[in-house]
C-alpha cells in the first residue's frame, strides 16, 4: 500500500497488521499535511516540535503547544468565555 502527498510516495505498510499508529509529513502553512482537495492550503499542519497547527487559505490561525492556545485573528464568543486570562 503507498501513501501520497501529490508529489512523493511513502510505504504504508510500515508498521505490522493492528497497529495504532498513522505518521504524516510535517507539511507548511501554505499546504498542510492533512488539506482538502478543493483547497489545499486549508488544513492541518506542524510548524515545530510539540506543536499542532490549523493553517485557514495558507495562514496559521490555531496553534497549540505544551505553553497553551494561540489563536490568531478576531471572533465571536457568543456564549461567553470562562477562566484563564485575556
């Protein structure tokens, strides 16, 4: 079985039958590892080491490390927002 990114192709079969675990290439702001084919510069992403990362029309808007929630842009909170600091 072959995985592919649209450009390179990656063994699928890398782990033994049952196993848990998928592994996905790092991918960029501007064309995340986990993106839509209508849109690929929408999706998820890892920018670094222990970071998970949401790219929107190829900007980051969502970052979450082992620090906390960055969340770039404005919003509306309609039912309010409890605790941490703002």
């Amino acid at each position: 079985t072959l995985v592919c990114d649209g450009t390179n192709f990656f063994n699928a079969n890398t782990v033994q039958a049952g196993a848990t675990s998928l592994n996905l290439i790092n991918g960029t702001v501007s064309t995340p590892a986990i993106n839509f084919a209508a849109e690929t510069n929408t999706g998820i992403w890892r920018s670094g080491a222990g970071e998970f990362d949401i790219s929107i029309l190829g900007t980051n808007r969502f970052a979450l490390t082992a620090s906390g929630l960055d969340i770039a842009g404005t919003g509306n909170f309609t039912s309010g927002i409890s605790g941490g600091k703002f």
